[in-house]
DNA sequence: CCACGGATTGGCT
DNA sequence: GCCAATCCGTGGA
C-alpha cells in the first residue's frame, strides 16, 4: 500500500543537475498533487529531456519571452504551458538560472486518488477496465487528470502544493532511450527515456 | 493588426 | 494511419 509519509520529496539540488541526469532519474518518481483533503499521484513512467542551448525544439532556443520565462529560472519550478488550443503540458525546470532546460513529463502510472485522475478525464464515476491505460498515458492528459493548469506554472516543486518524492534508481537495463514524439525540430536527439514494458507509456 | 504553427488528442478510414 | 479541432504565443507588417 502507497503511503506518503514512506517517502521524502525531492529538494532543489536533484533538480539543479544536468537535464539527461534529471530526467533519467525522474523514472519511477511520485507525482503528487495535494487535491483538497487528499493527494493525486502517479509513478512517472515516460520523460522527454528540451535544453534550449543546443535544441531547437526546445522553447527557450528563441530566448526569453513572456510564455517561457519559468523555464529560465533556477531548477526545481513546475513550467506549464498551453498548446494545440486544448491541453495543458507539464515539466520539470532543470539546472541553473538562465539553462533554458526542463523535463517534460509525458506518462504516469496512476497511484493515489485513482479515481478522482479518472472522473477528471472522463467525468464518469464509473472506472472501465477498458479506460484505466489511457488516463495518463499522454502529456496533456496526465494534466487533465491532475487538473493542472496555467495557474500551476512557476509552482515550486520544493513546497507543498505539486511535488515529487524520491524512489530508488530504476536500473538502467529496464530504461529505453529514444529520439521525442510530437516534434518537427532536433527530431534525430535521443532525449525521450521510458520504462521498458510498462503498460502506462504513451506509445512505443 | 494579422498569419501561422504547435513538446496533443480522439475519431474516423 | 490520417487528419481536424482549437487558440495562444510569437514575429512580422
């Protein structure tokens, strides 16, 4: 049985580090979102390094602007952003001010409050064995059901509201390394990592 | 001011 | 596998 107390929350020097290191490391992390009296978690289970220095799918490549500046700040903030006129995405600020780095988190194994991710996504109380893969298995998903939001952007990861606890090292011989999804630039940069056969990963 | 494209998703062929 | 939906951020006029 999951129990918070059984953990403790990373702190501001696991995200002060190369962005490759962190998200590599962040594999098999909790997720967690305080949600009024209870929490919202999940493993993290698929992860996509952007360094805006040398990639030009990166955000940051182009400088900073009002939309990306979190992402230019001291590692450890939470940097949300809107696309496609629908979906929220989430990611972990990386390095030292002005990196321009940060991890996007792109699946999630559910863990707490499974059934609040589901109602969320589906606003259905009625959890299909059908429906249970794809409630956070996809950036802009996982943030539906976590409810995060413009609002979260710049939350710091170090506090109470959205943070990560820390988890034993997944070895690497259960880490798959693969080029992003989703991206026409820097496509050939194999800077997606995912844990080998889990069932929550986006898409293989 | 306006045009364009996007770190996605879900539905249809 | 293909493609439309949808709207904000960005840059150029």
């Amino acid at each position: 049985m999951f129990c918070i107390e059984n953990y403790k929350k990373l702190t501001a020097s696991f995200y002060q580090r190369d962005v490759l290191i962190v998200a590599k490391e962040l594999l098999g992390k909790y997720f967690v979102k305080k949600d009024k009296a209870n929490f919202l978690a999940g493993k993290i289970v698929e992860v996509e390094a952007y360094n805006g220095k040398f990639d030009s799918a990166a955000h940051t490549f182009i400088g900073k602007t009002e939309r990306n500046k979190v992402m230019f700040e001291n590692g450890g903030l939470l940097y949300v952003y809107f696309t496609y006129g629908n979906h929220f995405c989430c990611n972990v600020v990386t390095g030292k001010k002005d990196d321009g780095c940060a991890v996007l988190i792109r699946a999630v194994e559910p863990v707490l409050s499974v059934d609040s991710l589901y109602l969320n996504r589906f606003n259905d109380n009625n959890i299909l064995q059908k429906n249970i893969y794809s409630v956070t298995n996809g950036p802009g998903k996982l943030c539906q059901a976590f409810g995060i939001n413009k609002s979260h952007n710049g939350v710091n990861l170090c506090r109470d509201e959205i943070f990560i606890l820390n988890e034993r090292k997944i070895p690497d011989k259960n880490i798959v390394q693969t080029t992003r999804i989703g991206i026409k630039k820097s496509i050939e940069l194999p800077w997606r990592f995912f844990i080998n056969n889990n069932p929550y990963v986006s898409k293989k």
